[in-house]
C-alpha cells in the first residue's frame, strides 16, 4: 500500500505572503473598510476566502463579503500578471518533493485554500506540478478545517488515512489532517508558528525541507 503525503501550499510550499497582504488591503479599501493589521491577515491565510473575510471583517454584512473576495481575486490575478512572478518557493521545498516523488511507495498531493484559478496558474509554473497524484482546492470543498479536502485526496488515491499525511504550516492543516484521522507534519517557516501547530496536534515539526523525509518515515515507522 503506498503512502500519502498531503501538501498545504501558502506558508508550506509557496511564501505568498506579500501577495495577500496586498490583495486584502485592495479588498477592505473596495469597501471602505479599516485595514486589518498584518499579522491578523497571516492568521487566517488557509481558511477559504469568504471565512478569511468574515475572520477579518465579522461585523461585514455577506453581500460585503462577497464584494471584498471578488475584490481580492481580481487583485490577487492582477499582481501576479504585472509582476510577471509567482509566489517563491521556499527554499529547498522543490528538491524535497523530487524526493518523494522518486519513491516507489509514496504519491503526492495537494490540499490548499487557494482558488482553482490561483492553484492551476501556480501549478502551471512548477515544471515538477506533474508529480501531484490529485488537487483539491477551496472551490470545491468546506474550508479547513473540515476534513473533506483531505478525504478527496485519500479517495482518489486509494490510500488510508493511516498511510497519509498532512504537512503544513497552520492550525487549519493540523486541525484539518486530525478530522480526517491522519498525522499531520507542521513546517515552522509558515504563518503560525510551531507552538500552535503543537497545540493543535502535529506529530512533528520540521525546521527544514531536508528533514521531511526522514521525519515522513518516522511517523510511519512508529
């Protein structure tokens, strides 16, 4: 039986946090609203765009909600297409992936609160995204932390939550791998730090992407 690992993107794979910060300034100043201060903004980044915004905004009624995410996608596709860039990769996290995907006993997929339209265009530019045995995104599933993404994953490749494993780098994914009944591996370069990836049940931390599979492997051997 092959084993599973479950990727966060933002936080984990990608830093994107400049990104969003400045596509959630362009959505409250659409509506007028007082920014919110960053670090606020890095807490939620997982959580699917229209909880994001009621984290951000509680007091927004759901028509200003709705306003505020449009607001934020079309800037969001904006700045990548002016810029030309993509959300860097962390260091290392390329050469991890190749890694695993050399294995004969692991496949490789992704759970992420992106949009399709923001995973597809990152995808497009990875020339390793072909390694990705399955996607799934926030436009198809409940935000995390509800199990669904992860359960999809372990669906399509018929794997058992035993044999799978979430990393990434917030609550929301640790939160998320426990309904689903897998371990999950916290990253400590992401947005919520390792003791409330701790708190929140990661079986291990992981201070670099070297460590990965040897940690992977540990998990599973016990």
């Amino acid at each position: 039986m092959s084993k599973l690992v479950i990727f966060d993107v933002d936080g984990t794979l990608v830093d994107s946090q400049a990104h969003i910060v400045a596509s959630m300034t362009a959505a409250f100043d659409s509506v007028a609203l007082p920014q919110p201060e960053r670090q606020a903004v890095l807490s939620i980044i997982g959580l699917s765009l229209p909880y994001a915004m009621k984290e951000l905004a509680p007091m927004a009624d759901d028509q200003t909600v709705a306003q505020m995410v449009e607001v934020y996608k079309s800037d969001f596709s904006a700045n990548r297409l002016r810029s030309d860039a993509m959300p860097p990769l962390y260091d290392g996290a390329e050469a991890a992936i190749a890694a695993l995907a050399s294995r004969g006993d692991m496949m490789l997929a992704i759970a992420t609160g992106k949009s399709r339209r923001g995973l597809d265009a990152l995808l497009e530019s990875w020339p390793f995204a072909d390694v990705f045995a399955t996607t799934h995104c926030a436009d198809d599933h409940p935000s995390k932390p509800h199990p669904s993404m992860v359960q999809a994953c372990l669906t399509d490749c018929d794997a058992q939550a035993a044999d799978a494993v979430v990393v990434g780098d917030t609550t929301y994914d640790m939160e998320m791998a426990k309904a689903a009944r897998c371990a999950s591996i916290g990253v400590s370069w992401g947005y919520h730090g390792v003791r409330a990836l701790t708190t929140t049940g990661a079986a291990a931390i992981v201070t670099d992407f070297s460590q990965l599979e040897t940690t992977l492997d540990t998990i599973w051997k016990d």
